[in-house]
C-alpha cells in the first residue's frame, strides 16, 4: 500500500488483490491456534505443598512433599510420614505427581505432618496406578525361577485362550461387522430339524 501510494503507476486492480490477500491472510492467522486460550497444556507445577516421587538418589521411591524452591534446580523436601527429614533435593530426580497439600509457605515439619495426615494421603497413593504399578514391580523381582516359570506357564496358556476366542469371532463376523454362518452352524441346525418328532396330522 505504500508503494503504491509513492508511486502513481501501480496497477489498480493488483492493489486491490494485494488488499484482499492480506485481510484473508490476517484472518486465518487469528483464527489458528495450536491449543485455547483458556486451556493450560501442563496441570502438574512446583509448587508449596506439591506431592512428588524420588526417583533417584538416597530417597529413591519415597514420596516428599515440596516445602519450598530454593533454585530453577532444587528445592526443599519434607516427608514428615515417609521417614525423610527436611532437605535440599534436585528436581532431575523428582517426579510430580498429581497430589497436592495445602499449608503454608515455608511451613515447619509439623504443620506439613498434620496437612498430609488430614488430606488422608497414604490412601489415596494406594489406590493410584501409579502405586499399583510399583507394588508390581516389587512382587516381581522378589520371584524365584519357579514362580518365574510358573508365571511365564500361565501368561502361555491364557494367550492360546485369547488366540482361540479371537480367531473364532473373525470367523464368525464379516469384513462389515455382520455375523456370518458357517457351514458348520447349517450342518447343526438340520440335525436339529432332523432331530425334532414330527407333528401327527
């Protein structure tokens, strides 16, 4: 537009494609956005009374609750019911979970015992995934090679069942999702039929 307003030879009709260009252009530039305004990609933050998880270091697997941030790299832990005194740990070897405590900033070690006590915290890890997972895991690595063996048994015989049933429903069912009959299911209802007494006339 100011190149056309400096110079007076510029092709009107190109002026007025170059106008309509931009205006679409702006348009489908406001209206295209990788996530809403409204809407936050991350819901796990560091923060007071965050619950995270070691997962390195003397602490590895015990739950803290995060007193305060010391740095972009560490922060201040308690786990007043875990059995970890207060101390400085790295966030490379935390991770966040989804529960969080309330009390205050930089509150003492009873204040963070009574917050976790009251929030009912220990039951609420039991019941996570999260804990069911790791208590998997534990079991696991205290088999020995027989109830290794046994387990790798089981796990065999039940993807043969699987196997049987799910090759059974292909045969049964058509590419479009209707049931198909089979010559053997033809074969069984006439020995049915064949099977009934006659009604007396």
């Amino acid at each position: 537009q100011q190149c056309c307003n400096a110079h007076s030879n510029c092709n009107p009709v190109l002026v007025h494609t170059f106008r309509h260009v931009d205006a679409e252009l702006s348009k489908l530039l406001r209206s295209f956005s990788f996530f809403p305004v409204s809407v936050m990609p991350f819901e796990r933050f560091v923060q007071t009374g965050r619950i995270a998880k070691a997962s390195a270091g003397p602490l590895k697997g015990r739950l803290v609750a995060i007193v305060d941030v010391i740095d972009q790299n560490r922060v201040l832990v308690d786990g007043p019911l875990t059995g970890v005194p207060r101390q400085e740990y790295r966030l490379n070897n935390l991770h966040l979970t989804k529960y969080r405590i309330k009390f205050p900033y930089t509150a003492p070690t009873s204040i963070v015992r009574k917050a976790w006590v009251d929030s009912d915290l220990k039951a609420q890890w039991k019941t996570s995934a999260w804990s069911i997972k790791a208590q998997n895991i534990c079991k696991r690595s205290q088999l020995n090679d027989f109830d290794r063996f046994k387990l790798r048994y089981a796990k065999r015989q039940r993807n043969k069942l699987l196997t049987i049933a799910f090759n059974t429903l292909k045969k049964r069912t058509k590419s479009d999702g209707t049931p198909r009959i089979l010559k053997k299911d033809r074969r069984e209802r006439l020995r049915a039929e064949k099977a009934k007494p006659k009604a007396k006339k």
